[in-house]
C-alpha cells in the first residue's frame, strides 16, 4: 500500500496531504476553505480542473494531526524551527 506524500511546515504549523499519483503534477484549480466546528485550525481542500480531492492543507496541524504522521512528514521548514 503506498501512502500520501504529506510535507510539515513547523513555523506555520500547516501540512499538506497530497492525494496524487507520487512524481504527478497536479494543480489546485479550486480551494474549499472548511472551519471545522470544534477542532483548533482549519482544513482546506483542493480540487483538480474535473472536480477530484488532490489534497488537504490542515492548518493548526500540531493540534489536529497524529504526532507520528508530522514527524515522518516531509520538513519544509528547517528543523530547529
């Protein structure tokens, strides 16, 4: 089973759950901004040309996400910060 890329940036504290085909470049022609009604942070969702989910941003992801899913995440942030 492959699994999502997902990168972390810690100083914004946002990740990025990409639900393409790994080495595909597929960009966001649509954003859906969601508020979660009791979670702390905000998920935003985008959508190909035709309408496909092609990924997730969590914002607030420190709060939200499993801790072993950012620590295994892609850094995009140096990691000190």
């Amino acid at each position: 089973m492959t699994h999502p890329r997902v990168t972390y940036d810690r100083a914004a504290d946002a990740a990025y759950v990409y639900l393409t085909v790994p080495g595909t470049l597929t960009r966001a022609a649509r954003t859906v901004a969601c508020d979660p009604v009791g979670i702390d942070g905000t998920v935003n969702l985008d959508f190909d040309e035709e309408g496909r989910l092609v990924g997730v941003e969590v914002l607030g992801a420190a709060a939200t996400l499993p801790a072993r899913l950012l620590e295994s995440a892609e850094r995009l942030d140096p990691r000190g910060a």
